[in-house]
C-alpha cells in the first residue's frame, strides 16, 4: 500500500537515520524509493540496504542534480504503491506513522492527501515544539484557505495517492522554493481531498546556519512572486481582509528563513518592513525581539507554541 519516497543529497549520516527510522516502522511499508539527486560520492544502496532488513529498498540515481521537485518527481514515477509518504534525508518518521496513515485511510478511504504535524528541533539551541496545521474545509473553501497560507507544511508531513499526484502533475522543477506549497495549491484546485491527521508522526530537523537553496531569501522571494502571478486571478478574488493575511503571511515566511539562516541584519530589516507595512503593534515586540538575535526569536516562537503531546515530547532514536 505504501511506498516511502526519501530524496536526498550529500547527506549520508543523516540519509541512515531516515533510512532507519522507516524500517522501524510497526507497520511496514512496501517499499523504501531513495532517489540520489546526484550525491558526491553516491549512496551506498548496500549500506542502506542492510538498514532496512525485509524492506525492499531501490535507489534511483541522477548523475546531474534536478532539485527536490525533480528527485521528488523521478521517485513518484519509480514508486510501485498506490500511497506515497515522502520523507527528507535529514527528517525522520515517528515509529507509529505508516500504521497510522493506513488506520486513516481505512476510516477515509476517499482522502487524496493525508497531512499532520510534525516535532521540530532546532539541533543548535536545543529547541523543540509542534508544528500546528489546520484542516481544510472541503471543496472550493479549502483551496481558498490554502491561497492565503500554506496551512499543510511540508513534505515530510505529507503522504499521498501516487494517482493524485500524477494527475496534478507533480512538483513543479521550475521553482527553487515553496514548491510543495504549489502543489498543495494545484491540488486543492482541482478538487482532490487533502485532509489532516492530527498526530505528530515527523520528526523535522532545522540546523541553523547551514545553508540550503530553501532558505535563500532570494529564492524564497522569486518562488511567492512566481506562484502568485500564477493565481493571479484566484487572489484577485480574496476579500481585501484576505490578500492582507497572505501578504502578511509571505513576509513573515521570507523573515523565518533569515532567522533560520541566523542572518541578523536581514532578520532585523524585514521585521521592521512588515512593521512599516502592516503596522501591527505585535511587530514592534518583534522587533524589540528580534535586536537580541535570531536565536532569541527561536526560542521565543518555541515558548508560543502549544505545549507538546507527551508521546512527541522526547524522540527516539
């Protein structure tokens, strides 16, 4: 039933851990799918292998880098099983998550898209909290919930039919970010049933100052301005109250990757932009905040986050 797709890049350590984590599962999946997006050297398939014990394992290998869209996209079309869960070389799977997703399939055997939170840790500054997606109303109001924010995260907490993904075309390779946020976009426009699971079952690994195409801010900024023009017409058709929170949203997203990244200065100059913009008086303490550092702001947005489940509170190896 399923296939768990994990794309990776120079990130061997981290790529055995989630290799690990999926073959620990209490419910097996069919089959592990790793696409090498052109690691240097590349993935040892026998060392993962004998990770994996009687979970069938392939690696599909690129000999020129495609991206997380094109190594995402070549392991959707090699996968043998009608789900996909796809899982990042630096995240791992809870224990519980492939049973869980099946026990909810089972319950909603129409979902196209199966979404849940995840356990975010901050390795450097020893941080953790829960991630807190919401669940989308059906039909047209879901996608328009969607236009205004990305309300689902990303993909390591997402699992979905290979068909649905295929349908919709898959990831977009022309985007360098926010390139699952499109497809959750494409999808929901289309009509496929993209549903929660309320349940950490990620474990989601951010590691600051370390430098990815995701986090640029650059990237991050060409990506919203790209997928805007895109809908152009669905946002013209938000309420005034609506276009504001997405714009809203977008700033305070391009501002998490200068925190992530540590980049003070940047951290600082888009705080005090959405500020002048939005003059909200919350973002004068982000400001405030946000002079002590991007460390500071870390911890602080942990304290804001809801207070952990006890079965997420501790991850195991």
């Amino acid at each position: 039933m399923f296939s768990v797709v994990i794309i990776t890049h120079n990130r061997p350590e981290e790529l055995l851990r989630a290799v690990a984590s999926v073959a620990s599962q209490t419910v097996q999946p069919h089959e592990i799918v790793v696409v090498d997006d052109a690691s240097s050297p590349p993935v040892d398939a026998v060392a993962l292998q004998s990770r994996t014990g009687p979970v069938p394992l392939r690696v599909v290998r690129h000999e020129s880098p495609r991206g997380p869209s094109g190594a995402r996209n070549a392991g959707i079309e090699a996968a043998s099983q009608d789900w996909i869960a796809f899982l990042d070389d630096d995240d791992e799977f809870d224990a519980m998550k492939i049973e869980a997703l099946r026990n909810d399939i089972a319950a909603r055997p129409d979902s196209d898209v199966l979404y849940h939170p995840a356990l975010i840790l901050m390795v450097n500054e020893d941080v953790r909290y829960a991630s807190q997606p919401v669940a989308l109303p059906e039909g047209r109001a879901g996608f328009r919930a969607l236009l205004v924010k990305n309300l689902i995260g990303g993909t390591s907490m997402v699992a979905a039919r290979r068909q649905a993904l295929r349908d919709a075309g898959g990831f977009d390779e022309q985007l360098r970010a926010f390139e699952d946020y499109e497809l959750w976009l494409r999808m929901a426009r289309r009509g496929q049933r993209l549903r929660l699971l309320d349940r950490v079952l990620t474990r989601y690994y951010h590691v600051t100052r370390k430098r990815s195409v995701t986090k640029s801010q650059d990237a991050g900024m060409g990506a919203f301005l790209a997928i805007e023009a895109r809908y152009q017409a669905d946002y013209d058709s938000l309420t005034p109250q609506e276009r504001r929170a997405h714009a809203l949203w977008r700033y305070d997203t391009i501002t998490h990757r200068a925190i992530l990244n540590l980049r003070y200065r940047e951290t600082l100059a888009s705080v005090a932009q959405t500020l002048r913009l939005f003059r909200q008086p919350k973002y004068v303490l982000i400001l405030a905040a946000a002079c002590l550092g991007p460390r500071f702001l870390i911890r602080l947005k942990a304290r804001m986050a809801r207070r952990l489940p006890a079965a997420a509170s501790t991850p195991t190896a």
